[in-house]
C-alpha cells in the first residue's frame, strides 16, 4: 500500500550538530520519516529533544530545492 501513495518528504538519517571539539552538542541523531500527500504530520517530543532544530533542518532542505 506504501507505493501507491504519493511521497512529498523524505528523511533519511538526518544529523544535526551543533558547536564543535569538546562543546559539540547532538541536537538530532538519525532521524528518519516520509511524509505523503494528504497526510498530517506531527513531531512530537519533550522540551529541548530537538523538534524545532530538525524543522529547521527540513525546512532549509524543502525551500532550496522547491525554490
């Protein structure tokens, strides 16, 4: 059922850091998701687990590629 619905994101193993050496700080590690046509998506998570750094993230990736 999977292939018959349309896929508008995709993630795969995102990483994101920040900082660097001994002050370096993993904000999001290995995250992977689809979203589909039609569909709603959540993220969900507890305060200061790096929702809002994988939105960034996404978001830059989707606005470069669609601009």
């Amino acid at each position: 059922m999977e292939n018959e619905r349309e896929v508008l994101v995709e993630v795969n193993h995102l990483n994101v850091t920040y900082g660097s050496g001994r002050s370096t700080y993993h904000a999001v590690q290995d995250a992977s998701f689809k979203i589909y046509k039609g569909e709603t998506f959540g993220l969900v998570g507890e305060s200061g687990s790096g929702k809002r750094s994988e939105e960034r993230r996404v978001g830059k990736e989707c606005r470069s590629r669609w601009s």
